[in-house]
C-alpha cells in the first residue's frame, strides 16, 4: 500500500497530499516535487507522438532507495502521484493501475461537486476516505 | 590511515594489466637502451597489448615466495584478502623476466659473451626462486638479421644459447637495433604477451588447485581470498568474461561468511571491493543495467549491516562511498559512449552519496564527544604503519573470533576512531558530493531534483515559491531563517520572519506567534531569541553578532522588496475608476492586511506615483507616538484624494510603488512595486474569480473572498472635463454634388461661468479615404464658389468668447466634387474656469459632433442629335441645320432652380445668333426633366467625313447657383452630292387654309462639281388639289440652283400631308433620296375658317409654330411677338406676356408632348392659362 499520495494541479502546485505519519512529510514532498521532473519529461515525449491517445498511467518515474514512485497524469494534466515503500515487493503493476483509476474515479467526484472550485485545495471527505484506505495503515 | 580511510585503494581501481619486468637496459647511459625503453613506453593506445612494463636491475630481489603449504588442515586463515596483495601482482611480481643482452651472431667473443648471459640468466631464476614467471632472453643486434633458414651459424649459435641459459626456442628473440625499431618491438611485446597469458594461466590453475584442500568449517574465508585471486589473475590475463564469473562467486561466498561485529567491517570492505570489480567490469562489457543491479543488490544486503553501533558513522561513511564510487563508474562509463537517461543518472548515486554523508555528520555528531582525548599510545598505530588484511581493526589485526581478545583495547580503539571522526570536514563531503548531484541533474533535465538538491536557498525558494508548494517553502525558509540568525543578518532575517509569518506558511500558529515575536524585537532594535534546532555554542556567537549589529548605528533603515514574495501584510491598491474628470478629484484606495497572528503597527504608508507631484497627497503618517495599528485577518481601507494638474489631461497616472514603514528603532520599508501584490495574489484572485463564495482554509470566519476579489488598478486616466455646451447643426441632406452644401452651427452655453475661447474645427473627419480630403472643400465664405485650394478641414475657428445661456450659430460650407458618404466633424473647444475641491482650475473643455452626409448627382444630363424634324440623327450635315437637344432629368430630393443653361461651342456654329437660354428660371422636382433645343449648323470648313467636335452646355442651377459643365457627344459630317431646295424659306407659308391656295417653291441646288441630272416626280395626295409639274427631268449646273413652283389647293383641314416629292439621281443612284427627303416638308397645317375650337388650335399652332420658327433658326426669333405673320386671323395676342407664359408652360413640360397635342388637338385649354 502507499506510503504517500499525491494530487498536483496542471501548474504543478499541490491540490493534495497525504502522507503515512509516521515518517517525515516533508522527505515526501519532496519526492514528490522531484517526481515531476520525470512527470513532465515523460508528458513531453508522449505528447509529441500522440496526444490524444495518450496512455495516463506513466508508470513507475523512478526508484529512490527506499520508495518507488508511481506518475498519472489526466487529460487535464492534473497529476496523481504514488509512492509506495521499495521494500513492499508484493504490490504488482496492475495493482497501482487499480489505485490510480480509484483516484481518478474519486478526484473526478470531486470535480463534478458545483461547490469546488477548480484549483483550490482537495478538501473533500470522501476523498480523503478513499486515499486513506489505500495509504500503508499504521496501527 | 589517512581521513581518506574509505577510499577504495588505487589497485583496486585501476585496469590490471600484465606485469613484465625488463632487465638489462641501461636506460640512464646507454642511448639504444633509451630508444629501446622509449619505444616500449610510448605511444602506449588500446591497440597495444595491455602490459605494464618495468625496467628492473639484473639482481633485482622479486618478493619472496612463501613455502607452497602442502596441508591446509591445521592453518586457520586471518583475514579474506591481504592488504599488500593486489599491488604484489600488479607491480612486484612479474609474469615474465626479459633480459636484455648486446650479442651478434658473429660476435668474436661469442663463447665469453654466451656464457656471460648464462650466468645473467642465473641471477634472475634465482632471485625468483619458487615462482612460476617465465624467463626470456632478448639479444640486441646491430645488424639485420637474414631470413630464418639461411643464416646457418645464427640457427646453430642460437640453439646453443639456449642450451646453456636453459631456455626454450621460443623464450630467446633477436632485437635488431635498426630503422624498424619500433615494429620489431610491437612484435616482441606480443611475444611477451603470449608469455604472460600464460604465466598468469598457471597461477590460475595454481589457485584453483588449493580448493581441494579447504573445508567448509575453518576455511570460509580462503574460499573468498581465491575466488577472488582467480579472479584478479584472470583480469590480469584480459580474461574479462571469467573474471567477471568470480568476481561474482566470490560476492556470494563473501555474504555467506558469518558476520558478527568484530568482522564487519572486514567483510563490508571486501564486498565493496568485489562489488566494485564487478560493476566496473559490467560497465566494461556495456551491460550498465547489469551493473545497477548488481549494485542494487550490493546496497541491499548491506544496507543493514550496521555492525558496532558505537561506529555507526562509519557505516554510513562506507554506504556513502559506495554510492560515490558507483556514481563515479557510472560517469566514466558515460564519458566512455554510454548514454543515460532522466530517471537512471550518476546524479542519483551522488545524492544518495550524500545522503549518506549527512546521517554520518549527524551520527558522528552524536557519538563523538567533544571533550575525549586520544588515548596514548593510539591504539591505530601499528608496526609496519598499515594493516595487514583489508577492513580489519588495528588493535587486534588477524583476529577472527566473536568476541573482541580484549574489552579495554577495544574501548580505547573505538574512541581513537570516534576522535578521528570528529575531525573529518563532513560538510566539504557532503557540498562536494551534492554539486556533484546538481551537475548531473543539470546534464539530465531535472530542474526540480536539481532545486531540491542546490544549497543556495534563495533561488530554491524562488522556484518554489513559483510553484506553489508552500510546504516545501516554509522547510526552507526555516533553513534560511537559522542561517540568517546565525549569521545575524538583519535584513534576511527579516524577510524570512516576514515570509514565515505570511499566508503562504504552513508553520503552525505558535510557531508563528514566535517568529513574530522575535520580529518585533528586531524591529525595536533588539536581539531576537534564538531559533529552536540551532547549537547552543552557535546561538550564543549568533547572540553576540546580534549585540554588534545593535550598536552600530546609521544601518538602522532598511528597504525590503516584498513582491516577489508572499510576506505577512498584504497589500492591493486601486484607483476607484479607470478614469477621471480634470475637474472631479481622483480617488484611491490602499487596502492592507496583516496575515500574521498578533496585531502588527506601522507608521507611515505613502503610495508613489507615475507623476510625482501628486505623492504628497498619497502619504499617511502615524502623528506623534501612536502608530497605526494592522489587525490581523482584517482589511484596512486608506483613502487619498486629489486634483490632476490640467497639463495632464489624456495622460495616464500609475501607481509605481507602495511603501510602508514598520520599526520603532530599526526602520523597514516594505515596498511593493505597482499597485501591491505578491506573489501569491494572481493565483488568489483567478481563483476567486471563478467562484464568489469564501474561500481557503478557515474560509467561514475571515472573508478572504471579499480580500481576494479585490482587483487592482494601478493606474487611470485623466480625461478632459465634461463640456457644458449644446452643439445642433442644421443641414438638408443629401447633398448635391458641386453645390455649396450649407451646414448651420449653433452651439448654446449651459455653463455656469464664460466659456472663453470658442474655437470650431470643422470639414471632413480625418482618417477617412485620402482621396475624400481631395474631393471637399470647407469654407465659411458663401460669396464665392470655393475651388481646390480650399482646405477639406478648417481649423480653429475663433468664435469669441460665449457667455453663460447664450447662443451662437455659425454657418459652415461644403462643397463635395465627388458623390459618395462622408463624415463630418464638429469640435468646438473653449476653456472655462472652475473648481474642484476649492481649487481654482482652469480646464479645456470640448465637444465633438459628427454627421454623415450623403452626396448625390442632382440631375442627369443626356443629349442627342435630331433633324429639324426631330427625327433622330446618327450623322450630320455639312451646313445644313440640325436640332441637339439636351434633356436634365433632376435626382435631386430638393427642388433646382435652373438659373440659366448656355452651349459653349467648339466646330459647330448656331443658327441663331445669340441663343436664349429656354431653361431659365425653371424650377425642376425630383424626377421631373428639362429640355432644351439647339439649332446647330455644321460649318462646311470641318472636316468631311470625321468627327466633330460640338462644344460644352453649361448649366446654371442652385440649391446655390452654380455653373456645370457637360460634354456633348461628338458628332459625324458629310458632304451631300445634292441638296434639295431650303424648304424652310418663306416660299412654304406656316399654315394653309381650306380651298385657298397654298403656293410652294422647292429649290434645288447642285453643290458638288459636276453636272447633275435630277428627276422629279409629284405623287397625287387626297388632302390636296395642286398645279405645276407632275414629272420633269433636268439638268442642274455646278453651284446652280432650280427652283420648282407648285400651287397646291387644300380640300381638308387639318394636319395634312403634303403631295410628295420624289427626287431622284439617275446619274448617281447611291445617293441615298431617303437623306434628301428629309429636306423637304412632309406636313402642313390646314386650318378651317371659324371657330372657338380653331382659335385654340391656332393658337397652339402658333405657338408651336413660332416654337418650331425658332427652331429654324427663324432671323426674327427675337421680335417674334411683334412679328404680324405670327398673329393669327381672328386671334389677337392678348399680350404679350401672356404669350410669353403659354410658351414657357409648353416649354416646362415636355416639349415634345406639347407638339404632339398641339398638332393632334387633344390639348385642354386650362395648358394654355
């Protein structure tokens, strides 16, 4: 399961991210911040070829030593980020794509609320009860 | 050991070649020796062989060999791998002995010399004794040698050579010392090179045999020394392949050897050795994913081999070495041709490298007492200054059991390295390994990992700042803050604060309250407290820079830029309109509000303007000790007013900068450049744009909606004050192309004051088609036509000046040569005195009107060309008259006045001698048509047979009288053979009566130059009796003229045809009689003797007649009226005024029409009135 989750807005400020407590949040933004580097290259090379056909699940951007980082990127560039602990060899390709289209499915309610503004922090609770079941539980 | 203790060792490191030592060179005094060494040593590119030679003395003393052990079962290993081994192979032991020796085939000497070497040959085997290296004897020769087979005495002499020296066939070689050296030399180091393989092929095998002998139990650590040894020796043989394959085994066989604290270190090392190898050769045979994950591999078995807790620090020091040494692979394999990609460069493994170096700093930190003294003697020191095996402890070198021999050693070991440790300059590392980071990202486009990564933090804070992750921001600042405190740099510390106190912190709120804190006491000019998370050692220096920069005085004002950051008081400023009135004051407000968790005052806001004269209106000021007071989360609203100067007027005013002072003691300036704003507040307001509810975090108690929808104006116009005047123009449109179009002005005061210096700009609206400005011309002079040089807009007009309630008109005229639209401009502009706020000022006021006016053609103008008859003409006649008629069909709206219409001849001559214009003084509607008459004659001096010019019809009309000028069509002549009689003389009378006669000469005259025969014949008519020839033939002379005479009796009245006179040229049949027949008259009125109804008639008649008279251009078309042949029997003249009318009502109907009813009688009697 996630360590971290991230939602990044299309100019790439943060619209939500969580992160297990127990660990230093900041080291998490950070990761973050740095994954969309490889977000944005990748985003660049694919748009080049085909922008409409455009696979949103970018894989695995890179592996640090202890995490391994997940990209998304919507239509609308919005991006969803997950970083799952390196040590955590069970969680298989399909199974990040699964948390990512939940995310999407989720952050798209999220949208479609008329009282959210588009670009404003993510402060929806269902949201937030649905990233928590993917994150990493910490008793 | 040095700091340096977890470099890896440089024979690790380099490429292990074969080692071939030479002896016997002199290459201090011996120049063939010299070139001979040279040619070995230079020029060494990969397509040589890969040996590492040495030139060595002939008794050089090689390492010992130890006694070949024949049992293994009682020998208990005391380290993996000897210290001194590696470098022993690479440069002590060589794989192969040359001897170098000066000795000809046909040397006279040859039993000494031979025997001479012999023994040279000795000393080397000695001095090997126990080693498998090879020997081989090199003669150095000044002659060339034959090809092999024929030289016979060289075959036997070196074949006994060999014998005494004990060497085989293939060990001795012949070095001829000519031109060719160096070629000879390339193929006696692959020579070498063969012996080499071979020798290292041996100790290979050597090696390997041992491994019968270990067991599992005692020897674990032999089995990773041979691997390993195999391994080198194959690398040593370029057997890169095999190497790699043990290299590999004995990374397994190091990680399965019992690990406990004491060999930990130990068996770290050498798995980083090993490892090493490993990724070093992977890289070589261009499999880098290969090598990645072997490191991968490495990084994760070790990861948590931490060993002695006491020497945690030398863990990480060791990870982070690991890191660096890959990276350092990774990058020469790079600048080698590999190409690597975003996610997967060296930049990672130096971060990582990095991150090492910072857990050791910080563990090191932790361990290390500040206090400790080195214990006496250092337990570090050993004999030979070094140690024995690799990774081993000093104090108990070849120790391997669990527990350490002794505890108080061990202790005193640990402190020594822990000293040790404190002097390691950690943060030099660390920044090394970091821009080592930074270049690669640089190199492989990751700005963001480059940023996380940079150690100047402003720049970093920037991009963050840009990006918007304040969490990452505030991380940040609260570094800067620590350093700026640190350093006790006042400005920098508070721009942090005032950063760390904005909006855009995520700091809690008491953390908040804190920095606030400490920046209100540096604003008072006193110490701050000292940031949590600082050493006590560097606050308390920090305290005292504090206190210095206290003292000095004179520093005590500083500016700070805060646009560009998102700071704790916001600002926003506007102009309450885009624009005002000269005479209104302009308004503008200054919002501020305060982000930061207590009350914060100021003491002066002033607002600086484009123009600076008006700065001293925009400044408010805290009076004497009270300051102004900012409340947090709410907005304070200041108000400036003031009056624009009249000079600005159409001038922008922008707001360049707000300042606003805090400090009592130590002076701030915030500035904001423009009209406020951060750089936050252009997200801020996007987003509030698109939804108008309360927004952010908390959004229900403060209306940040409100805060945030406030837009900025940082600047206005001054626009010129309202004008208090009417201006109503008055005009008839359309006009009519070339009048004098007349446009009335009137413009009434409703001012309150004298409107001094009325001035009118009037004409054509500039910007319009360029040829329009051509095609009109204004003036104010309806005296005179106005021509080009009038302009197509007059400017300034002066009007005086208008007093309050009056009125003055102004008449404007235009005239247009062209048709089409136009847009006129009106500006009327004067100056009155006025004032705004108390002040007097004196303001330009005007007042635009423009009108669109059409321009049309009045009327049309045709003509055409008829015969007397009005029969219409394509060619006329020489002499002989004709009719042009003009017809003015008017298109103008507005009635014309025909003021008088005159023919401007060129060619043609009239038949009337000073032609009255018919059209004068006719008034013409729309849609109504005027026609005029010409009697025209075509002098017999114009060309034959070409076209002539006619003239020019000028008209005389108004709205505004005017002269046109129209063109006639030109016109054809010819000269006629014949021409028949003047039927217009007296000889035919106007009008016949019934039964009296009616006597009618025909002349005809000859008037070209031969003799002409003319037949004529009269056909019998109903209407008429008549006497004289019926049918003549005659002969006319050149230039004669014939006259016919006939009387003809009229039986009926009437309209009545004449009897019909055919003329023919039997001589000349072309002539067309149809053209002479028109010379004749066809009709004639005939009229009864009594009657109301005849009178009328007659009366038309007559007037038709005197119509037509004129026509003919009758001599006495002036005196008609007194003319007695005019006045018909029975009919007098009433007057001759009356008369007069009559026949200019004909005239102003159609003429033609008129001539129809008069001669047909349908006319009605009120026509005549």
């Amino acid at each position: 399961m996630a360590v971290c989750i991230a939602v990044i807005a299309k100019e790439n400020y943060p619209l939500y991210i969580r992160s297990v407590p127990t660990q230093n949040e900041l080291k998490f933004h950070y990761t973050v911040h740095t994954s969309l580097d490889v977000v944005e290259e990748k985003i660049s090379a694919a748009g080049k070829a085909m922008a409409d056909q455009r696979e949103l699940y970018l894989g695995l951007l890179y592996p640090t030593e202890d995490y391994k980082v997940y990209g998304y990127v919507t239509n609308s560039k919005v991006k969803f980020v997950i970083v799952v602990d390196s040590s955590n060899t069970s969680l298989r390709d399909n199974e990040i794509r699964s948390m990512f289209r939940k995310l999407h499915n989720s952050f798209t309610d999220v949208m479609c609320n008329p009282f959210y503004n588009p670009g404003d922090p993510v402060q929806s609770k269902v949201f937030e009860g649905m990233v928590s079941g993917m994150m990493v539980q910490v008793s | 050991m040095s700091g340096s203790q977890w470099e890896l060792p440089p024979e690790l490191c380099c490429r292990p070649m074969a080692f071939v030592a030479l002896t016997g060179l002199d290459v201090t005094y011996n120049a063939v020796h010299r070139a001979i060494w040279d040619a070995f040593c230079a020029n060494r590119r990969a397509d040589r062989v890969p040996i590492s030679f040495k030139v060595l003395a002939g008794d050089h003393e090689y390492p010992k060999c130890r006694t070949k052990r024949t049992s293994y079962e009682w020998y208990i290993p005391k380290g993996i791998l000897k210290t001194g081994w590696m470098n022993k192979h690479l440069n002590l032991v060589p794989a192969l002995v040359v001897l170098f020796y000066e000795l000809d085939w046909d040397d006279p000497q040859w039993k000494e010399k031979q025997s001479e070497c012999a023994t040279k040959v000795e000393i080397v085997r000695t001095s090997l004794q126990g080693r498998n290296t090879k020997v081989a004897v090199v003669l150095i020769q000044k002659k060339t040698p034959l090809p092999p087979g024929e030289d016979l005495v060289a075959s036997e002499r070196a074949s006994s050579l060999c014998n005494a020296c004990d060497l085989s066939g293939k060990s001795l070689f012949v070095l001829p010392h000519t031109d060719h050296l160096v070629g000879y030399i390339i193929r006696l180091e692959n020579a070498f090179y063969e012996h080499a393989q071979t020798y290292y092929y041996t100790e290979i095998r050597r090696v390997k045999s041992h491994k019968e002998f270990l067991n599992k139990t005692t020897h674990q650590l032999l089995f990773v020394r041979h691997q390993f040894k195999i391994a080198f020796f194959s690398e040593l043989k370029q057997d890169t392949q095999n190497a790699l394959k043990y290299y590999r085994t004995a990374y397994s066989l190091v990680h399965e050897l019992r690990a406990h604290e004491t060999n930990m270190l130990e068996i770290k090392t050498m798995a980083g050795f090993i490892n090493y190898k490993i990724c070093r050769l992977c890289f070589q045979h261009n499999t880098p994913l290969d090598a990645i994950a072997q490191f991968r591999k490495h990084i994760d078995l070790c990861k948590k081999k931490i060993g002695s807790a006491d020497l945690a620090f030398e863990h990480t020091a060791w990870m982070s070495k690991q890191f660096q040494s890959f990276g350092e692979l990774f990058d020469e394999a790079i600048k080698l041709g590999l190409t690597a990609i975003q996610t997967q460069n060296p930049g990672f493994y130096y971060q990582q490298a990095a991150c090492y170096s910072q857990d050791r700093k910080l563990t090191a930190q932790q361990l290390c007492q500040a206090g400790a003294v080195c214990p006496i003697p250092d337990p570090l020191d050993t004999p030979t200054g070094g140690l024995d095996f690799y990774g081993q402890r000093a104090w108990r070198q070849g120790h391997q059991s669990i527990d350490p021999p002794d505890p108080e050693k061990e202790r005193t070991g640990i402190l020594a390295l822990q000293i040790k440790e404190r002097d390691v300059p950690h943060s030099e590392l660390i920044i090394a390994l970091l821009s080592n980071a930074v270049a690669q990202f640089k190199k492989y486009k990751c700005p963001r990992m480059k940023s996380h990564l940079s150690e100047l933090l402003d720049y970093v804070m920037c991009d963050y700042r840009t990006e918007r992750w304040w969490a990452l921001l505030t991380a940040i600042l609260s570094t800067a803050l620590r350093c700026s405190y640190l350093m006790a740099n006042v400005k920098d510390y508070m721009t942090y604060c005032m950063e760390l106190l904005g909006r855009a912190s995520t700091l809690k709120e008491e953390q908040k309250s804190r920095i606030e804190k400490n920046l209100l006491k540096v604003l008072k000019n006193e110490v701050p407290d000292a940031e949590p998370d600082c050493e006590p050692s560097g606050s308390s220096a920090a305290a005292a820079l504090w206190k210095d920069r206290m003292a000095l005085s004179g520093s005590n004002e500083f500016s700070i830029e805060v646009q560009d950051y998102v700071p704790f008081i916001q600002c926003k400023a506007r102009f309450l309109a885009p624009s005002f009135h000269v005479d209104q004051p302009i308004q503008l407000q200054v919002f501020l509000r305060a982000d930061c968790p207590h009350p914060i005052s100021f003491n002066k806001l002033s607002v600086s303007l484009s123009n600076q004269c008006y700065n001293q209106w925009c400044v408010v000021e805290a009076s004497g000790q009270d300051t102004m007071l900012l409340t947090p989360g709410e907005t304070s609203c200041f108000s400036f007013n003031f009056v624009a100067k009249t000079q600005d007027v159409g001038k922008k005013i922008e707001m360049t900068g707000i300042e606003l002072m805090l400090g009592s003691g130590r002076w701030v300036f915030l500035s904001w450049r423009g009209a406020g704003g951060d750089a936050a507040s252009a997200h801020e307001a996007l987003q509030a744009s698109r939804s108008a509810r309360p927004r952010g975090p908390g959004a229900g108690a403060r209306p940040e909606g409100a805060w945030d929808a406030l837009t900025i104006q940082h600047s206005t116009m001054i626009i010129s004050r309202v004008p208090k005047i009417s201006v109503q123009l008055s005009h008839q449109p359309p006009a009519l192309n070339n009048e004098m179009y007349c446009i009335t002005l009137s413009i009434q005061s409703q001012e309150e004051g004298v409107a001094r210096e009325v001035r009118l700009t009037a004409g054509l609206k500039p910007g319009q088609d360029a040829n329009l400005s051509q095609a009109t011309h204004v003036t104010l002079d309806r005296g005179q036509v106005c021509d080009a040089s009038d302009p197509a807009l007059l400017p300034d007009i002066p009007l005086g000046d208008l007093n309050p309630g009056h009125k003055v008109e102004q008449r404007v005229y235009v005239r247009c040569v062209s048709t089409g639209p136009r847009v006129f401009l009106f500006h009327v502009a004067y100056s009155i005195n006025t004032s705004v706020d108390g002040q007097e000022i004196d303001c330009n006021c005007h007042k635009d009107e423009t009108i669109a006016i059409e321009t049309v053609e009045p009327f049309e103008v045709s003509s055409k060309f008829v015969s007397t008859k009005l029969e219409p003409l394509d060619r006329v006649v020489v002499d002989i008259p004709f009719v042009l008629m003009t017809d003015l069909l008017s298109s103008s709206p507005w009635p014309l006045l025909l003021h008088s219409s005159s023919l401007q001849l060129v060619t043609m001559a009239t038949c009337t001698p000073h032609p009255l214009s018919q059209l004068e003084q006719v008034v013409l509607q729309t849609g109504e048509c005027a026609s005029e008459c010409f009697c025209l004659q075509c002098p017999s001096g114009a060309e034959a047979n070409g076209t002539v010019a006619t003239g020019q019809y000028v008209i005389s009309w108004r709205r505004c009288p005017l002269d046109m000028v129209f063109y006639l069509p030109h016109v054809e002549s010819k000269t006629l053979t014949v021409c028949v009689s003047n039927p217009a003389s007296p000889e035919l009378p106007s009008f016949g009566r019934v039964r009296e006669t009616l006597p009618v000469r025909y002349h005809i005259e000859n008037r070209t130059a031969l003799v002409q025969q003319v037949e004529m014949a009269v056909e019998p008519s109903d209407a008429f009796m008549f006497s004289g020839l019926k049918q003549v033939r005659l002969h006319i002379l050149p230039g004669a003229e014939q006259q016919m005479l006939y009387n003809y009796y009229p039986l009926m009245a009437g309209y009545q045809s004449l009897p019909q006179l055919n003329i023919s040229l039997p001589r000349c049949p072309a002539t067309d009689t149809h053209t002479l027949r028109r010379f004749l008259p066809q009709r004639i009125f005939v009229k009864m003797h009594t009657g109301q109804m005849v009178h009328i008639l007659a009366v038309k008649s007559c007037s038709v007649c005197l119509h037509y008279d004129r026509l003919l251009s009758s001599p006495k078309v002036e005196s008609w009226t007194t003319r007695p042949s005019l006045q018909p029997d029975g009919l007098a003249p009433r007057d001759t005024h009356s008369l007069l009318r009559v026949q200019l009502q004909i005239q102003r109907i159609d003429w033609r029409l008129l001539v129809h009813l008069a001669f047909v009688s349908h006319c009605s009697c009120t026509d005549f009135k």
